[in-house]
C-alpha cells in the first residue's frame, strides 16, 4: 500500500507533495465479531484532517473531514472506489472491506481548529465515504469531531446513509445551538430487492427515513439526497412517488434528486453487478452512458423535474443543490436544484 500517497489533495485525486501519514504509522487490526468478519482496519494518525476542496471541483463546499477511507456499506455505485486505488488497494471488494481509519481524527480536528490561520469556514462531512459506517460503532471518532466543532462554533454539515447518527443526537442538538448544522440523509429508493443487492451493507431504506422523523423530532431539520435515482430500476414514475411521498412522510425539510454516475473505478463495478443480476439492461446502459460518466443532460432533467413536481405535491420544500442546510422557521424557502450533478459519493 502506497502510504505516503496519502496527502490531503489525493483525497480528491490530485498529486500533493506533503505525505500525510509514514508507514510506521500503520497498525492493521480485525475484529471476529460478525459485524467485522472478513473486514480489515487499518488505523493511522493523521497530520492533517481539515482537507481543501481542489478550486476546480464542483462540489459546494471548500473544507471537508474524512475519518475513513473505504466503506462497509459497499454500495455498488460509489464513486469513491476510485481513491482507494491511490493506496493500491482494489477498487472492489478491496474498497468495502479494507478500511482506513484515522484514529486521531479528533485531537487533530482540535488542533486545526484553535490555529490562527483557520478562518472557521463550513467543514463537510460524509462527502468521500460514510462518517457513520459501521466502523464508527466501534472507533467512535464522530464524537470528538463534533465536539471540537462545537467548541469552536464552527459550522458543519453531514451527509450519511447510516443510522448510527442517531447515537450522536444529543451532540448534534447542542451544536446546533452554537452553529449551523445541515444534516442529509441519502435515500435513492425504497424498493428492498433492489436495495439488498446494489447497497448490500447499508441499513433499510425504511430506517434511514426513521433517522430523518427522529432528527426532525428534536428540532434539527434534515434534507434527503436521493440518490442515487437508477435507470431502469428505481426511476418509473411510480417508484419515484413512492420515494418521494415517504420522504415527505418522514418530515424532510428537502429533497435534492441526484441521477446514477459512473466514474472510473465504480463503473466497471456497477457493470458488472448489472450484468449479473440485470443482463438485459446492459446494453441500454452502455447507450445511457455512451457519452461519459454521467446520464444525458435530457435525462438528469426529467428527474429533477419529476422529483420537485411531487416534492411540490407532497409540501417538502425545494431544495439547493448540495447539501441541505438547517432550516429555520423564518427562513424563506429555497431556490430549486438545476440539473447539474454533485459530485457526491452518492451517499
Ligand atoms: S455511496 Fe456512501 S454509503 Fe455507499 S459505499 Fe459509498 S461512501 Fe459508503
């Protein structure tokens, strides 16, 4: 494994000359319990865990922290596959099951955050893997992290499909009465065959709606990003009311539609699931995705517009590109999503 590749840009896939971790930082450790069998963590100390968004991305955020690296909830689509192929690790399985932990996440989120030079901009979470994959079940970094932002009143979004968020509910309610804080769920479809197989790892659909009823409950407001909508497989109009009327069920305060991408790294991975377990809708997708990694503009549209007619319909307030924020009562409803994608991991 390449450890000194580890440099805050090839997080987001660029060449960085300061190396973030040393080898001898690496301790490599399993857990025989069921959650963890066949699962390998590789914890490290990190030098730096406040990561600068590159200037050309088009993600809404500048600052990001990622305690992890790879994702237990194995979704097939997951576009972060690719940055595991920065340490050498495969992009497949090597990416659900070899996870990179920094283990001192929180003491270095401290320290960056009491430097003179941090101007205190808007930190993103869950923007490469899942900060509440199972693994934070057990290295409980989340905690800390979000204690440190509140200490400093430091504003701060999640984005997640994992329901052990709720563990930190408390933390999140006390931060909220410092600084803005925009949770997001990620909640493509319902459907339970579908989910089973193309996000084997990840809690029930049903559960990830359950996180954003109790998160409401307690006054923090929570947008879902549904994502990813699948050609062919979650997106006929009935399947897209379902989703939509059980998102506004569970009290969102938004919903941002996000169509199926394929970069690099995912897309052979995806491919291959399709054709195991949908081989007749293999040649579609190569038309679909003829031009590149993302769906035609024609299609992203007709998403997004068939997503915010039944948001409409159903009382969610339209939703900003990106990640949602925390809405107050006063405040105005916001502008639609265009057509544009986020870069997201599909979370
Ligand atoms: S899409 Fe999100 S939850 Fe799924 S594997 Fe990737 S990082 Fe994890």
């Amino acid at each position: 494994m390449r450890w000194e590749n580890l440099t805050e840009e090839s997080e987001h896939g660029r060449a960085a000359d300061a190396a973030l971790f040393g080898a001898d930082a690496v301790t490599t450790r399993t857990f025989d319990t069921p959650e963890f069998r066949g699962i390998t963590f590789h914890e490290v100390r990190a030098r730096s865990v406040l990561n600068r968004v590159p200037g050309a991305s088009r993600m809404p955020f500048e600052w990001t922290v990622n305690p992890y690296r790879g994702c237990t909830h194995a979704c097939v689509y997951c576009f972060a596959r690719k940055t595991h192929s920065y340490l050498d690790l495969d992009t497949g399985v090597g990416f659900d099951t070899q996870i990179v932990v920094k283990v001192n996440a929180p003491d270095v989120l401290r320290r960056q955050l009491g430097s003179r030079r941090w101007q205190g901009d808007h930190v993103a979470m869950g923007t490469n893997v899942d900060c509440y994959q199972r693994a934070e079940g057990r290295y409980r970094l989340m905690p800390g992290i979000i204690s440190a932002l509140t200490e400093h009143a430091n504003p701060f979004s999640i984005l997640t499909k994992g329901t052990l968020i709720l563990r930190d509910l408390e933390l999140l309610v006390r931060a909220s009465e410092v600084t803005d804080v925009g949770i997001s769920v990620s909640v493509g479809f319902l459907d339970t065959g579908l989910w089973r197989t193309v996000e084997p790892g990840t809690p029930a659909p049903e559960r990830r709606l359950d996180v954003v009823r109790t998160l409401g409950e307690h006054g923090i407001g929570c947008g879902v990003l549904m994502a990813p909508v699948i050609p062919f497989l979650s997106d006929d109009p009935a399947q897209l009311r379902a989703t939509v009327r059980a998102i506004a069920a569970a009290g969102a305060t938004s919903v941002t539609p996000l169509a199926l991408h394929l970069r690099p790294g995912a897309r052979e991975w995806f491919m291959a699931w399709l054709a195991q377990h949908h081989p007749h809708l293999v040649r579609r997708y190569e038309r679909l995705y003829a031009e590149g990694a993302y769906a035609p503009k024609w299609y992203q549209r007709r998403i997004t517009r068939q997503v915010h007619e039944l948001a409409q319909e159903y009382g969610i307030g339209p939703a900003r590109a990106g990640l949602a924020r925390r809405i107050r009562p006063a405040e105005p409803a916001q502008a639609p999503a265009g057509p544009e994608p986020v870069q997201l991991s599909l979370l």
